[in-house]
C-alpha cells in the first residue's frame, strides 16, 4: 500500500514551515493571553504593564489646569514595547497577505521582483503611517506654531503621552524587523545589510527617547520618513526598470535635500538648547554627562546622514556617466554612417551603379 504525501495543508505542528506559515496566528494567541488577563482581577495588574503606557510623572506646580499628563522612562517599558511588538508582527503580516501578496499575483511580477516589491511596499506603508503621525504629534504640541517649543521641551526628565506613545510605537515596529528578517526568509547574504538598517534605526530612536529629545526627534523623524516614503514610492512605481531616469534623478535630488535639512535642524536645534540651558543658569556638573550624550548623538546623526547622502549623489553620479555611454556611442555610430551610400541619393557625390541599371547575368545551362 503506498503512502500518501502530505498535503501543504498538513504540516507537522510546530515544524520549520508551520511556523513560517502560520507565525501571526501564534503571535495573535500569545497577544490574546494579555488582552484576556484584564478580565480578571488577579491578572489585571499585570496586564495593564503590558498594554498601557506606564511611569507616570507628577505634573509640576506651575502646569495650567487641568495638567496634561506626563511620563518618564523606566524599566515597565519594555513590557509595554514587547506587546506593540507582537501588535507590529500581526499588522505586518496582514497587510502581506491581504494587500501586496494580491496586488503581486495581479501584476505577475516574477520572483526577482517579488522580494523588493514586499519590502517597499511595508517600509512605504510604515513610513507614511510614521510621518503623518509625527506630523500630528508636532501640531498637537504646538512646535509647528511655535518652533522654540523644539528646544523648550516639558519639564525636565519627562514627556507627554502623544511623545511617549510614538516612540514606544517606533521601538516596536523596529524591533519586530529582526524576527521579519526569519518569516520573511531573508537571504543569508542580505541579513547584515538589513541589520544595519534596523539598528540604525534602532539606535537613534532609542537616543532620543532616553534623552528626552522628544520633540527634535519628532521633527527629524517626521523629515525623515519623508525621504524614505518617496524612496519607497520610487521602487514602487519603477520596480526596477530603468528607464525611469527622470523620476530616479527628481528623487536623488530631494534625498539630498530632505538630508541637508534634518543636518541643519539638527544641528541648529541643539545648539538653541544648549544656550537656553545656559542661560536659565543649568547645573553644568549635574548634567555633563547629558550633554556628553546628546553632543554624541548629534554627532552620529550628522555622521551618518552625511554618509548617506554622499553615497547616494555618487550612485546617481556613476549611474548619469553609465547612461550617457550609450547615448555617446548612438551619435558616434550615427556620425559615421551619414556619409555611406544610401538609395535615395549618391555617396560622397560620386553616383554609384544600381542592381537595377545592370543586367542580370543568366545562369548558363550544362549542355
């Protein structure tokens, strides 16, 4: 009697493909668990770490009323970041099946393209999500009207719930990329390309949260996914031909500018904060290594935005040489060949003999 082959439906529970295959469900049943625990008055408690944003701050005694509610950070948080974790994994991967698997079966892109479509198509998604809610959160705090508050933050050592949530919300998409990298089936060869990316990401936003750098890392965020939103946009649109030069050239050119803006307000922000530290007569020997910090996260961000941007106006640079050769070589070919024999007219003025105005010469017969 033969045996018969398990179907792709089947899969051993718990095996390699079952987990790749079914991971938000299993990821949806562990969320579950802390959603659950606030039914009950012994698991509440518990739960409530892990689904709300927690250490409160007092609100000072000058606040207005009724005082906004403040926090600071504390250990509570990486519970409160690991359940938007599982929260980031489950949106991720409806949007990839929902959304870009069927638009990917609708437009039959091969295979070699399957992978960068996916890829834009969550970073573009995540990226316009991110820098529509920065954007709110910078005019819900008032900086967009008045751009001082960038540098005049709420009382030292804490932030507002709409600052807080947003960077809890950053930290856990982040931090939900590293396990993608697996459920994704990342090549081996592209893994450190992408951890790099991640912990970049990682780094900064982490920088800001832990200084209290909310709303200048607001602002160059909100800047930031900008540029990548068009990026994201671009490999949309183009998925990878290259025949869209006029739209590769147009994005370079606001890459570069989008990086030379967050330098600049980058730069000019903290300097306007450390003046107005020194001004209002801070405790310099309090808070050295604060401003140790903070110089070394502006140095990082300059750094590596540098860096960025000049590889990109040199990919541009070459990829601009690379395409006027053959543009070169057409006018070289054609230059060459005006001067040949065409049937419309002589060769260098001299005329030449036609087939028609000779005789054909007549096979001769073998007698």
């Amino acid at each position: 009697m033969a045996l018969r082959k398990k179907s792709a439906r089947n899969l051993p529970v718990l095996s390699h493909e079952f987990v790749l295959r079914n991971h938000a469900d299993l990821v949806a049943c562990v969320g579950m668990f802390f959603v659950l625990g606030l039914l009950f008055q012994g698991t509440a408690e518990v739960s409530i770490v892990f689904l709300t944003l927690q250490h409160g701050a007092p609100a000072p005694p000058e606040a207005p009323a009724p005082p906004r509610p403040l926090y600071h950070y504390g250990a509570r948080d990486l519970a409160t970041v690991f359940f938007y974790t599982l929260v980031a994994v489950i949106v991720h991967a409806t949007l990839q099946e929902y959304v870009l698997d069927r638009v990917t079966r609708r437009l039959q892109l091969p295979r070699a393209k399957q992978g960068r479509f996916n890829e834009a198509g969550q970073l573009g998604a995540f990226a316009l999500l991110s820098c529509a809610w920065g954007a709110w959160v910078l005019a819900a705090e008032g900086c967009l009207d008045e751009p001082g508050r960038l540098w005049r933050a709420p009382p030292r050592g804490s932030m507002t719930f709409r600052v807080k949530f947003f960077y809890v919300a950053q930290l856990a998409y982040w931090f939900h990329a590293v396990p993608e990298l697996y459920f994704q089936r990342t090549r081996q060869q592209d893994l450190p390309q992408q951890l790099v990316y991640i912990g970049l990401h990682l780094f900064h936003v982490a920088g800001a949260y832990l200084l209290y750098l909310g709303h200048l890392g607001l602002l160059l965020l909100t800047m930031h996914y900008f540029v990548e939103l068009l990026t994201h946009a671009r490999d949309l649109l183009s998925l990878g031909e290259e025949k869209h030069q006029r739209q590769r050239s147009l994005w370079a050119v606001v890459y570069v500018l989008g990086r030379l803006g967050t330098l600049v307000l980058s730069v000019l922000t903290v300097c306007f904060r450390l003046v107005v530290g020194q001004a209002r007569g801070a405790d310099t020997a309090g808070n050295v290594d604060v401003l140790a910090a903070e110089i070394a996260m502006l140095l990082s961000s300059c750094a590596i935005q540098a860096c960025v941007t000049w590889s990109v106006v040199s990919a541009q640079l070459q990829r601009w040489v690379e395409g006027d050769g053959p543009l070169q070589a057409l006018v070289l070919k054609k230059k060459q060949t005006k001067g040949r024999f065409s049937r419309k007219g002589p060769e260098n003025g001299v005329a030449a003999s036609s087939g028609l105005d000779s005789p054909r010469r007549r096979k001769e017969r073998a007698p």
